[in-house]
C-alpha cells in the first residue's frame, strides 16, 4: 500500500539523532498542550494524549516537561493558546503536499510556510486543493527482527487493524482512525510494543518522483519541518532509490 516507502524509513530511522532535541521537544509540548486542552488531561481518558505522551516518552522528554504540558492545556499553569491549522501545496515534481501545523499566530505561520514553498520550488495551494489525496490513518511502526510478522498480524488484525505489511527490519501496522487504540493496546496485551505510533495522513496514490526534483523536493520537506509550528508534512511523493541513496 502506499505510505510505506523508503523516504520514511529513512526519516525514522534519522530520527531524534538527526533533529536538534529542543526543537524537536516544542512539537511535542505543543502537541501535549492542545491534546489536554481539547479532551482533559488524563491519559486513560484522552487517546490523543496518550498518543502523545508516549511518542514524548520515547524520544526521552523529561516527565517534568510533559506533566507541565498537560497542566498548561488543562489551564493550571499560564501558557500559550496553539491553534491547529493545516496548510496545502505542490512541491517539486507536482507532488501534493498536506502541512499540519500548531502556532500561537496563525499570520506568521502562513508566511513562514509561503515562504519556504516559494523560495525552495512548491507553491501554497488552496484549502481543499489536495487533502483529498491522503487518508487519515493510524500507523504502528513495529521491530520485525524483535517480533515475528505472524505475531504482530495476528494482535493487530483481531483488534481490526487493516493492513501490516514490511520488510526485515520493520512491520508497518495501518489502521483506521476509530480502530488505533483498540489496535494499540492488543498489540501491548501480546507483548508487542511498538517503536512508533501515529495519527497520519497516508497518499491514496504515489508520484514517482526523481533526479533534480527529488534532491529539491527532499530539501523542501526537511526544511518545512525545521519550522517550529509545523508538526507534520504529508506527500505523496515515491522518491527514487538512487536519490534516497544519498541520505541515508
């Protein structure tokens, strides 16, 4: 299926040790911040609190920072007031680009995203101009060399998991929306702890992308994510290998 190219293994097996920890840790706090404003700030209670609290676990946020995340959303601590706004455009090579975003001023986030899109070949496109080529998803990332593929199936599949599919390494679990804590916690009760799990958006169709557009395209969405108010950038980009080849 879509969504499980190279260009995101790369991108997590990168991971924390390729982005700078304190940028990294204010997407975090913000997710955490809003997640307990919008739905309570109780785990157990609140799946996208949970959600965020364990990815902030697993990038090794201290639970300081995280309980004063929460208190700031639940409105005991003074902090700022994060909107969601979601942005869409092209990058190079006509690949549709879905950019998830939390900021406390919407005006400078806009021309920040503009200006990058512009300045590195994309262009802002208009709301509703390409979110219909992504569904939203739940995706588990799974250690295949620590658990079996017939074991992860398994849990994953009862609790109603759509889709698992990988290779040597790792087991991408898909799931619906509705369905990803259910999903989540069957995988737990067997013993399977996933390395990542998240809310995504996932291209119903691929753009083979290569030579210069995809070295531009790559510059592109690494630089949209080096944006404090941007969380996540979705495309529905198929790099090519050779051009990948380069970045890993």
């Amino acid at each position: 299926m879509a969504g499980h190219n190279k260009w995101s293994k790369i991108k997590r097996k990168k991971g924390v040790a390729d982005a700078k920890r304190g940028a990294l840790f204010t997407k975090l706090i913000r997710e955490i911040t809003v997640a307990a404003r919008e739905g309570g700030g109780s785990p157990e209670f609140n799946a996208r609190l949970r959600l965020a609290v364990d990815t902030a676990k697993s990038a090794s946020m201290p639970a300081d920072n995280i309980d004063r995340a929460i208190k700031k959303g639940t409105g005991e601590l003074e902090g700022a007031s994060y909107e969601e706004v979601t942005y869409e455009g092209y990058g190079p090579g006509g690949v549709a680009l879905f950019i998830e975003c939390l900021t406390d001023n919407t005006n400078r986030t806009v021309a920040d995203v503009r200006h990058v899109l512009t300045k590195l070949d994309g262009s802002l496109g208009t709301d509703g101009s390409v979110a219909w080529q992504f569904d939203r998803k739940g995706q588990l990332i799974i250690n295949a060399v620590r658990y079996t593929e017939d074991a992860v199936f398994e849990a994953a599949i009862e609790a109603g998991a759509e889709d698992v599919i990988g290779d040597d390494d790792e087991l991408v679990v898909t799931s619906e929306v509705s369905d990803f804590s259910a999903v989540q916690d069957s995988l737990r009760a067997a013993g399977i702890e996933p390395t990542s799990a998240e809310l995504t958006r996932i291209a119903k169709n691929e753009v083979a992308v290569g030579g210069r557009d995809a070295e531009k395209l790559l510059k592109l969405l690494d630089t949209l994510e080096e944006l404090d108010d941007v969380q996540k950038v979705h495309s529905n980009a198929d790099i090519d290998e050779a051009v990948l080849a380069g970045v890993e």
